[in-house]
C-alpha cells in the first residue's frame, strides 16, 4: 500500500493528498497563510482576476442572513448549490482557487478537502444514483467584498464539508464548521484515506475515557449531529431545505442530560477532552481559531463545560456520539449509516460557536 504524498488532480484542482493514519493534534503542520486576513484577501484577488465576468458574479454574494446559512452537508442532487463550482475551472483558475483554500486553511483543513473529495470522486463508482457524488461539485463563495476592515464571509463546501470563515467580524469567525466522510477509510490507485482519521481517534479516546463515568452518557438516540442543517420531509414528497435554516439555534442548560462536567474528570481524560477540541480547531489556519481556542479553554469556560456521549465509545456503530458543549463551544460527532453503501458507516462532525457562528454578524 502506497503511503507516501502524491498529487492527485481532484474535479480539475491539485491538491497535495496522501496515506492517512492518526496523526497528532493539533495540527503541526503549516500552510500558506495560516489564515491572516491580508493573505487571504490577496489570494481572493488573485483568483478574481482571472476569472470571467459570469464567474466573478458567481463567486460573490451579498453579506447577509440567507447567504450565510446556506450551507449544507448533503449532495448537490438533494440541495443544490451557490458559488463558483471547483469542477468548473480551468487549470490556472484551479491553482488559484487552491491558493485561496491554502490561504485560509491549515495544511490538515486543507488536506481534509482534499481527501473528502477524493471519498466523493470514489462513490461515484459505488452509487450510480443522480445525487451529485462529485469532487467537482464543491464551491467557493465569498460574502461581501475582501476587506482588511469592513465583514465579510469566506464560505468553502459542498458534500460532507463546510469551512464558513468570518473576517473582521464582531468575533473570530471559524464556524459553523461541518465536516464528514463516506466511506470511513478506502483506497484510490493504491493510496489509503482516511479524512477524519485525527477526530475520530480524539473523539473516540475522550469517549472510551467517559465510559467510566455514569453521568457521562447521554440519553436518546443519536441519528445525526443535533444542530446541522435542517431538512423537512413530507411523505410522498421530495424532502425540502438542507440549509442553516434553524440558525440561531437554541442549545442546553442547566445541568440535566448534559453530560459530565470537565472538572470532575480525572487529568487524563480532561487532556483528552483538550486534544479532541484541538482536532476540530486545528482546520482552519491559526489566525482563524486562535483566540478561539483561547477563549474555549480559559479556566472559567473550562469549568462550565460539559462532555458526553452515546452508543458505542469506539465508534464502531451507528448511533454513536460524542459532544464537547461548553458557554461558547459545541462539538459533536456521530456515526451513521452510509448513504451509498447502507452496510456500512459513515461520520458526521459539527463545530459551532453559541456567540460567534457567522462572525457573530449575521442574525433574522
């Protein structure tokens, strides 16, 4: 099995790919512009002016509530998509639009793209259904124009992947972060994969270590992560939305069915709790999550924060979960059954900010 790093070209956009194991968290690797505002303004603009006057129009929206929340986890066949689509480009727009990715994200957020992609390029072979299984159906979009000081939104996504970065927001704007994959691991012309390799194992120790503790299981059954996009569906009819529609959420309090508290857990597993925070956070470039990450684990915050779970700790069944949900942050991460190939699992994982989704700009 090849396990070393290769080019794979991905729906027309080179990206850097290659065999995935745990790897340590957080991130300790570095991209381009680690997610300062200037390089990623510069890579924006670096991708505008090579494109045409339809695609320009395409890759800008206005800064608003509808725009922001219309992200979705699901294919394109279900929940079609705004932006300019990555399939699109041709090869000098490609290696731009890669820069722009590169400028914003980690070298592990940005090799989670990659990877995700590649998972939907594979399903292709396995569902022949018309859902938009695609590398190619993936979009950029950027909400309002890039500036040093006035808001404005970086939006990356498409199936099983949504990076919605905030710059010169009311706060550092990382989420709502969602991502996932199908299928869990495989291979592609002898290169193994696995995207989320670094958060299932963190949120797979962290549950294992909550197992121990009566007060951490949570009750009901986990079917997808609680606060993702919102679908309707009427029998006999095509289901409806698929977007951030129930944004703002509402979230729990007091202490009922929350899980256990961080400071009741024994130092290993609140170090594990911290590394499983961590997996999450380390996606976007520093610059993005780094007051974040501060703000999250301040003594204060860390005090109020609760971790739970469901199902099986390792993970290896459907409706297993585990959450991180603490005064600003909510992480959560279920399994589920696949979609292409209903035998076997697939993840979901969301990454929210009770006051700071959207950069805290955008609200009804």
């Amino acid at each position: 099995m090849k396990r070393h790093t290769i080019a794979i070209l991905v729906g027309g956009l080179f990206f850097a790919s290659g065999a995935l194991h745990a790897v340590e968290t957080p991130c300790r690797e570095t991209s381009g512009g680690q997610g300062e505002t200037r390089a990623v303004i510069a890579a924006a603009k670096g991708l505008q002016k090579l494109l045409t006057a339809p695609q320009r129009a395409a890759l800008s929206r206005p800064y608003d509530h509808a725009s922001a929340i219309r992200w979705s986890n699901l294919p394109v066949g279900v929940v079609p998509r705004l932006g300019l689509r990555l399939g699109d480009l041709d090869a000098a727009q490609s290696v731009a639009a890669h820069r722009l990715a590169e400028a914003a994200l980690s070298a592990c957020g940005l090799k989670m793209l990659d990877e995700i992609r590649v998972a939907d390029d594979f399903l292709t072979a396995v569902d022949t259904r018309k859902i938009g299984w695609s590398g190619a159906n993936y979009y950029l979009s950027i909400l309002g124009p890039p500036s040093e000081r006035e808001p404005w939104m970086l939006q990356i996504g498409g199936h099983h992947i949504a990076y919605n970065f905030t710059f010169n927001g009311r706060s550092d704007g990382a989420t709502p972060l969602f991502f996932g994959s199908e299928p869990i691991r495989f291979t592609v012309a002898g290169v193994e994969y696995e995207p989320l390799a670094a958060q299932s194992v963190a949120m797979s120790d962290l549950a294992r270590a909550l197992s121990a503790h009566r007060e951490a299981k949570l009750s009901g059954t986990f079917t997808d992560v609680v606060k993702g996009v919102q679908m309707t569906v009427v029998q006999g009819q095509p289901p409806t939305g698929g977007t951030d529609t129930g944004f703002p959420h509402t979230y729990p309090t007091g202490t009922v069915d929350r899980g256990i508290l961080y400071g009741s857990l024994e130092p290993a597993a609140q170090a594990l709790v911290r590394a499983a925070l961590r997996s999450y956070a380390s996606l976007p470039g520093q610059a993005i999550t780094r007051t974040l990450v501060a703000s999250y684990e301040t003594p204060a915050a860390l005090a109020d924060t609760y971790v739970g779970y469901s199902g099986s700790p390792d993970l290896n069944a459907k409706g297993s979960y585990v959450r991180i949900d603490g005064p600003r942050i909510w992480m959560e991460f279920v399994v589920q059954p696949a979609v292409a190939d209903r035998t076997t699992l697939h993840y979901h994982a969301l990454w929210r900010d009770k006051q700071s989704d959207y950069g805290g700009q955008v609200r009804h």
